[in-house]
C-alpha cells in the first residue's frame, strides 16, 4: 500500500516505523529536516521536508497515485487543508486526520465530502480518555479493548500469587468458569512471548492476555489475581482535554471525583463547566496539598498534564502517600519501562493514537488493530468472508489452518456469541476472528490469511 504520511512527530514517526516494516510504500512529510534525515537513515521510507498542506509538497510526496494520505502534524488546520487539497485537487481515495480541538469535533456534518472531506477523524484526547475509563472499569487490568462493538475483550494483567490459576494448567480455567468461552491469547513472561495452550501453566508476575465477553471479564480476572472492589474516590491531575473529559465521565458515572490545576484560570474555567467535580487550583506534586485532600483515602490517582516529568513525579508521590492504584500520561517512550516498575500503569498517548490508526490501514475486512507491548505486538480483529474454495480459512477446522508461528486466534464471535474453540472448530463466512500476533513482522501473513480468491467476486 502506498502511504504518505504529514507530521514526523511521535504519532507519524511511529507510524511510519511500524507501516514500513509491513511492506508499505511509505512517504514521510515534515519541515523539521534535521528530523526527517534521523528518521530516513533509520527506516526504509522516503522522507519530502516541507509545509505538509502546500499542494507543491504533496505532488513530491507522490499524492497523485497514493492508496492513504495520514495528516497528523501537531496542526488541526494543515492537517484539514491537506486532506481538503488531496481530495479536491487529486481525489485520494482515503483521507485521516488528526483532529483535536473540541471546537471541531462538535461541529455536526463538518466533515464529509460536501464540507472538509475527510474519511476517518483521530482525536487523541478521546482515545486516551475511552482507554482509561475501560481501565478504570476494571481495577487491576494493565490494558482493555473492545472487539465486536465492544461485546467481547481483550484484557492484559499481571497473575498474582494467591490467583486460582495460579500455578496451574490453562486447561482447568474450563472448570471454573463452564458458562462462558474465555480464551488466553497470549502469556508474556518477561520479555519471552509464549502462545499458550491447555498445557501451559500461569506463573506469578506472568503478563497474561485473555478475551472474555464484558460480563465474564471479572470472572476471569478473579481467576488470576485477587479481586479488588472498584473504588469510586478519584484524583485528576491535569485540567487538560484528557483532564476533563474524564471528570466528565466519572461524575456523570457515580464518582467523587477531584481535580487539580495549576493554571488559576483555566481552574476557573473548568470548574464552571463541571457539576460535581472539585476543582482545586495547586501543584499536584504538592505533598501537603495531597495530604489535606486525603490522598490515602483515593482508589485512584490520575496524572494527565502535558508534562512527563510531573506526572511521573506527582503520581509517585501519590502513590507513596497511600493511593491506592496510580496511572499517569507518559508520551516519551523511553520512560515507560522506567515508570512500569514504580506506577501502577503508564499511558502512551502515541501508542493509543497510533491504535486507532491502524485498522483503517491493514488490508482486508479489519474492524479494528490495537499496537501492544510498545509496538512489538498487535492484536487485530477481522471478518472472515468467502468459502472453502476461495478462502484460505472459511470452512476449514482450525486444525488445518497454517497460522504464523507468532500467532493465534484468540476468539470467534458469531451472531453475537462468542464461540467454545478447539482443533475442530469451523470459521464460516461472517465470523469476527481476534487474531494475537505476537510478532508484528508476521501482520502481512495473517492479512494474507484472511484474503479471498478473485473466485469470490
């Protein structure tokens, strides 16, 4: 697939990484050249420096046959105009922008063809906001997406001394929950992948990958670790966009909710458009003003400002204070493994952005791809269409199917139902499979899988 991509900021540098190793034709824009020569020497792509909305630039970046055009430059505007002139001027077939202003998004039937027409609208705020509240939803997870419409999950945590399963074989997770068809798609000891079957055994501190529906989610999470009750005291700090959506949220959902702001007015701004929210104007790595808000009273510390350095600092002071769970935005990747060890679960706005863009760009049926494990993983979920005859999977036992060696189904769902699987389970046409590849560089293989013969159409 030929891509070009404007914006070599950490969400298009990223981008372009991942897409490049998957056999894409990949062209990155930016006017920092300092930047674009790093990234060239580094990836197999071709680098234009230049203003990413000129139509002389994107005529070098080779728009007139491009398949995708990804605007994600740090501007809403250029990013808008730039789709506005590859659609007017050299009728892109796929448009997708990066759009953050709420001033936009609220805006109904701004963005479509007769207006600003761009196909898919990324909004990292929300992305990042729909991310932790799926994590607050379920204390104790370490990652939560939603698949088939948010009908079934994939849920990452870390197994627990004193978890049922604990030490013992996959195959009993059967007996204790014999209603329901959860699946581990995936165990990560260490750095070490292992794709698991009815022999494997969970052991202490193992990163485990299962798919559940949502009403069998804590089930399951009780099988591996001890269950915590869902605490409703929560600390925000940070009255950003992410800030405040999810003050927002949580208040409308029951929760006490407190948030921090060191900006006096944009505090009084935000306390004005919240109900139940207190808003409180200080430094969140205050450790008396922390104190004074009974911090170890609080299911939940959140730092969300736009500073990696305070929201590691603040949420470790929480943390040593009392609070009970700690998650703090952390954009530099090379803090994350750093914090992973002193926070409870570290945020990547990049990852979660990078996410939302991917299952509009993999070949096939995919309804959705989520990037895992700093990008060494991805989890994908696409509809199998076609029959025996034309398709490589539909209608065969999942015995014979030639899967990666990296990968693994980790569910079926069908008509709603998520399906009990084993060697002779049958995939038909229509079924939403969630496939867990370990390995990114085996993504094109399992694109491959799921393509049908020109015998289809």
């Amino acid at each position: 697939m030929k891509i070009i991509i404007l914006g070599a900021g950490q969400v298009g540098a990223s981008t372009a990484e991942i897409l490049s190793r998957e056999d894409n034709d990949i062209t990155l824009v930016d006017h920092n050249t300092e930047v674009l020569d790093a990234l060239a020497d580094r990836l197999d792509i071709r680098v234009v420096p230049g203003k990413a909305s000129s139509p002389e630039v994107l005529v070098q970046a080779g728009v007139e046959d491009v398949d995708m055009l990804l605007a994600v430059t740090n501007s809403d505007e250029t990013n808008m105009i730039a789709c506005q002139i590859a659609h007017s001027l050299f009728n892109t077939p796929t448009k997708i922008a990066r759009v953050r202003s709420p001033d936009y998004l609220a805006q109904p039937g701004l963005f479509c063809n007769g207006a600003i027409p761009i196909d898919v609208i990324i909004s990292p705020e929300q992305v990042v906001t729909d991310e932790i509240l799926r994590l607050i939803e379920h204390s104790g997870a370490l990652q939560v997406i939603d698949f088939a419409d948010g009908k079934i999950r994939l849920v990452g945590l870390r197994a627990y001394f004193g978890g049922a399963l604990v030490g013992k074989e996959l195959s009993e997770l059967a007996n204790h929950l014999p209603a329901s068809h959860p699946r581990i798609a995936a165990i990560y000891r260490g750095e070490r992948a292992i794709i698991p079957n009815g022999k494997t055994v969970i052991e202490v501190d193992d990163e485990v990958f299962f798919i559940a529906t949502r009403d069998d989610i804590s089930a399951v999470m009780q099988e591996l670790r001890r269950s915590k009750e869902i605490g409703h005291r929560v600390i925000i700090a940070g009255a950003g966009n992410i800030g405040f959506r999810l003050a927002q949220s949580l208040e409308q959902t029951g929760f006490q909710v407190k948030l921090i702001e060191r900006d006096a007015e944009r505090a009084r701004r935000v306390s004005e458009q919240l109900e139940d929210t207190v808003v409180l104007q200080g430094d969140a790595a205050d450790e008396e003003l922390l104190r004074e808000e009974n911090i170890d009273a609080m299911e939940l510390f959140c730092a969300l400002t736009n500073e990696d350095e305070a929201n590691i600092l603040s949420a470790w002071l929480a943390k040593r204070l009392g609070a009970r769970r700690t998650m703090a935005i952390v954009n530099r990747a090379a803090y994350i493994d750093l914090v992973q060890s002193v926070l409870d679960i570290a945020i990547s706005p990049r990852l979660a952005t990078v996410s939302a863009l991917l299952s509009h760009v993999r070949r096939g049926d995919v309804k959705a791809a989520h990037s895992l494990r700093r990008g060494l993983a991805e989890v994908i979920e696409v509809v199998a269409h076609g029959d025996r005859s034309t398709s490589k999977i539909v209608g065969r036992p999942l015995r014979g199917v030639k899967l990666p060696p990296d990968a693994t189904i980790g569910a079926v769902m069908r008509d709603d139902k998520l399906l009990a699987l084993d060697g002779d389970s049958v995939i038909e046409e229509g079924d939403h499979v969630v496939i867990f590849v370990t390995d990114k560089k085996r993504i094109t293989e399992v694109e491959n899988l799921f393509q049908v013969s020109a015998a289809f159409f």
